[in-house]
C-alpha cells in the first residue's frame, strides 16, 4: 500500500465467514480511502483508487486502475471493474457484474444479479449485467441481471434496463429501449456538436 492515505476510521483487509482462504487486500500506490469506507479481503485493486466516504467494497473483486466511486456505494463480491471507471453516490453493484474500462454511473444506479430471488437455488444462477467500454447511465437507473449493455451506449435517468442494448445507443424509458445513436445527440447549450464522444 505504497503511498496511501488511509483514514482512521477505515478498515482495509475485512474478512467473511464466507472466505474460506483469506489473502491480503491488494491496494496499488495512490488510494485515497476516505473515512468510513470497509475494503474486505481477497480483492486485488489497481493504482489510484479514490473513495468516497463510507463505501464499501467486498471481497473478491479485481478492480483496475484509477477507479473512482463515491460516498455511500457498495460494490458486492466477485465483480470485475476495468480501468478509469466512476462510481457516483448511492449505487449499488450486484455481485458478479463486469464494467469495464471508462464506464461512469450517475447517483443511484441500482444493478441486480438474481433472475428469481427467494429461490433455493437461485445463488447457482446469479449474474450481474456486463457493462461494455464507456457505458454511461443515467441518475437512477435500475439494470437487471444478464443484461449486456454495449460500448459507448447511454442510458436516460430512471430506465429500467431489461434487456441487452446494442452498441453506440441511446436507450431509455421502462423498459429501456434504443431511441437514437450516439453521435446523433446535440448539446442543449450548443457548447459543442459532440456531448458525447
């Protein structure tokens, strides 16, 4: 934990019941974890990594570098998250989701894993969404298990995405549905003729 800064009231290196073969936290050099915030075992994170105040992120996940998440968000175990990803307030990442590199998600994104919840066997078939390269989504947005989300896409504010979004869209609505491409949207304020790139 090279260069670090660790608040006193952070913990680093939590263990589960679940965890049956404890290893270290890995934190790359520069991680600033601010006050609050619980990082359990068995997770590998790259350089960089910015917290906000109480976050917390469970075990076993593999995160890249210069990850950004912010004030009372929880990443649940087993996920994958790429490099240069933001994380707003209040979110919530299911287990076993992948979001990978240069995503961003706006305050109150939920993400769920499980198909049928309550079931017996449901833990056998929980499955986060796969969130492709530069997703962005929208304020809270709820996305539902299975779900792939493609490269570049954008997902309006209160969507409930059911069911996968092709590359390059913008989808809204509930259920969210592809409207338009990407490169086709204007700025409101004519600042530029690409909002998003």
């Amino acid at each position: 934990m090279k260069n670090c800064k660790i608040d006193k009231t952070a913990r680093v290196g939590i263990v589960t019941p679940r965890i049956k073969k404890p290893k270290k936290t890995v934190l790359g050099p520069g991680a600033n974890v601010r006050s609050n915030s619980m990082l359990y075992s068995n997770s590998k994170i790259g350089k960089n990594l910015q917290t906000g105040h109480n976050v917390v992120i469970r075990e076993e996940n593999e995160i890249g570098d210069n990850f950004q998440v912010w004030s009372n968000t929880v990443i649940d175990y087993g996920c994958k998250i790429g490099n240069n990803v933001k994380i707003h307030c209040n979110c919530y990442i299911a287990q076993y989701t992948t979001i990978e590199d240069g995503a961003f998600m706006a305050p109150g994104v939920t993400i769920a894993n499980d198909p049928h919840p309550g079931c017996n066997f449901s833990s056998k078939c929980m499955k986060g969404p796969v969130i492709k390269k530069g997703v962005q989504i929208g304020v809270n947005v709820t996305i539902l298990p299975f779900v792939t989300i493609g490269e570049n896409s954008l997902i309006g504010s209160g969507s409930v995405v059911t069911k996968d979004i092709p590359p390059n869209s913008v989808a809204y609505g509930n259920p969210a549905k592809p409207a338009k491409k990407v490169k086709d949207l204007k700025c409101l304020f004519n600042f530029t003729d690409k909002p998003y790139k």
